[in-house]
C-alpha cells in the first residue's frame, strides 16, 4: 500500500443525474433517481450534481427537482448540488434545502442564447444577482460557477481563452465560491486544456476549479489527464458516459465515470471509488433506460488483473 500525500486526491463529482437525464428519453421515477445516488454515494462518490432546477417546460426530467434534492440530503457523507440557469432556479434549489448551487452560463454568446435565451454580459448579471441576494437570504449557501463552451462552440466555432479568462473574471469578482470550466461539445484537447487550466488556477486564489469534460471525439480522459498536470484535482463525470446539452449541435455525452475513475486511480490518484461497485450500478441503470447510448471502455472490457485500486481506504 502506498502512502498518500493530500496533493494525490482527486475528487469525482457525479452528473449523469443532470448532464445525463437531460438528454434521455425515459422520464425516472425519484425513486430510481434517489436510488441512483445512494448507491453511487455506498460506491465512495461524495459528490453528485444530483438534479437541474430549470422550468420543467423545458426539461420534464426535472419535475421532480424538489423532491429529488430533498431526499439526496438525507444520504449520509453524500454533498449533492444541483444546476440553476437563474435567480429562480437558486431561490427554488434552496427553498429545497440545498447548500451548493452550480449557475450555468457559457462563454459563447451563441450557445448562451441558445441555452439560456440571454446574452452572455446578462448571465452574468443574473449571477450578480443570485451572489446579492444570496448575502441575506441564504448565506450558507455555496454558489459555484460553470463556463461552459470554454473551449470551442459548436453554434460558433472558435471561443478564445481570453474570452473565457475575463467571463471567469468576472464572476470571481461577483464572488463565486467555486468555478467549473466545461467543454460542452467535446471541442478541447490536451494542448488548450493545460494552457488555460493553467490560467484559471492562477486566477481562481485557491477557490476550487473543476473541470467537465464531454467525449465526444474521444479526448475525454486525455484532456483529464492533461488538466491534472495543471493542477485541477476535481472532475465532473457520467456514469455510462451520459449526457450532453440538449441546445448545443450534436452534442454527446461525458467522459465516463467509471473510466475517470480507473484513469485517475491507476495513475495514482486517490477518488475513494469503487469502480466495481459503480460497474454494477451502471448496468442496473442501462436497465432502466433503454435505448440510450451508454458509452465506457471499462465496464466492457473489465478490469485488468494489474488494477491496483485503492478505494475505501481513506
Ligand atoms: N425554474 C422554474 N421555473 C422558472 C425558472 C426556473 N429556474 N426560471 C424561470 N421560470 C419560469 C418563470 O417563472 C416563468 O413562468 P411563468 O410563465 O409562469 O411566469 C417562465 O419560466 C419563463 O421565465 P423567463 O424568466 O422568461 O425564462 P425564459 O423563457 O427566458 O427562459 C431559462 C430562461 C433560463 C429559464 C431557460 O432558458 C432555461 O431553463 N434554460 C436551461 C436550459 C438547460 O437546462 N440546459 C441544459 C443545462 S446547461
Ligand atoms: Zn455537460
């Protein structure tokens, strides 16, 4: 057994519950989504975007969003959070209880438009406004802050760093608590992704930085791989390779759970997961909505007879 230094943790933080559920075409019961979480949160996962609190005009999926964060709460060791677009979707995720928000809004004009039917500069203002009313009516809540298209647009094609890099000025200086930098269409690679990952750590004064990768052409986990040589210790991540934002271009799903789990965990990073544990869960979940492209090397081809995991000893 090796000995671990604190520098070696690195923390997953499930979204197939949003990313994922936004773009199937099975509406799950709470039941099975509470199950979901429980059984990720048994398998060493401490933190899961658990539920979106958008109109559910826009995503039925997310009818149940109250309830859903009500009952994730109750899961011991487990923080869950969930997605706001707006001053009303933070006002609703704490209404319910919820002590971390993750605000969305893109780096891309186009996409944040289309996603969010407002401009960038007014996403923006809407974060100011969740940070000004957060001050007196819920102060223990975290708001975290999510870039997405951070690395490209597949509405606009080229998104430049500095354009992401003074978006993420901006609201650090509105006071985010935490910042996720995301490439919602799989647009990245390894190169951009350790120069601006390094840019953002910079900038972010030990606030902590996340990154949320989609596979869609297959330099998930590379880019993963690259964003921890920049010092990024926490990555957003799918069970089955879920996902995607239903108002971007062929948009796909994350990198996979369990294969960001194995990745960092062979490279010897310490998650706490157990990646059979969550190799199990993901084919009981396969069960439950049919027809969807679940993705993921590892729960195919199992685990090498060298896997040397370390999870749930910490
Ligand atoms: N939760 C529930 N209802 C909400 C809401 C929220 N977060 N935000 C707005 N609404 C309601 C309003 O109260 C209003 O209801 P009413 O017609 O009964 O008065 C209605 O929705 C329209 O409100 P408005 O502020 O005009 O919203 P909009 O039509 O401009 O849409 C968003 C803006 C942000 C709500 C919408 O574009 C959205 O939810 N986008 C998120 C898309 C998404 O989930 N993308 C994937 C994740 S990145
Ligand atoms: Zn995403």
């Amino acid at each position: 057994m090796t000995a671990r230094e604190e520098g070696d943790r690195v923390t997953v933080r499930e979204v197939g519950l949003r990313d994922g559920l936004q773009m199937v075409r099975t509406i799950l019961t709470p039941a099975r989504k509470i199950e979901w979480c429980a059984r990720e949160a048994a398998a060493g996962v401490r933190e899961i975007e658990v539920t979106s609190f958008v109109p559910p005009s826009i995503v039925p999926q997310f009818g149940d969003s109250a309830e859903v964060a009500r009952a994730a709460l109750r899961i011991d060791g487990l923080h869950a959070s969930a997605l706001v677009p707006n001053l009303k979707g933070a006002q609703r995720a704490a209404e319910a209880g919820l002590r971390k928000i993750d605000f969305v809004l893109s780096a891309s004009d186009a996409h944040n438009r289309k996603n969010v039917r407002r401009a960038t500069t007014e996403s923006i203002e809407e974060f100011g406004r969740i940070v000004e009313w957060r001050k007196e009516a819920a102060p223990e809540l975290a708001v975290g802050a999510g870039i997405a298209t951070a690395f490209g647009c597949a509405i606009s094609g080229e998104v430049r760093a500095g354009r992401v890099l003074g978006v993420l000025d901006q609201l650090l200086t509105l006071g985010a608590d935490e910042i996720t930098i995301a490439d919602t269409v799989g647009y990245a690679n390894p190169a951009q992704v350790r120069a601006l990952m390094r840019e953002v750590i910079d900038r972010v004064e030990g606030r902590p930085v996340t990154c949320h990768f989609h596979d869609t052409r297959g330099l998930g986990l590379a880019n993963v791989d690259a964003a921890t040589q920049a010092g990024v210790r926490t990555f957003d991540a799918s069970l089955g390779g879920l996902g995607g934002c239903p108002f971007a271009p062929n948009a796909t799903g994350n990198i996979d759970t369990e294969d960001c789990v194995y990745l960092l965990e062979s490279m010897g990073f310490h998650t706490g997961i157990d990646v059979r544990a969550l190799i199990e869960l993901r084919r009981e979940i396969e069960t439950w909505l049919p027809g969807e492209p679940f993705a993921g090397a590892i729960s195919r081809a199992g685990l090498p007879q060298t896997y040397d995991t370390r999870a749930g000893l910490a």
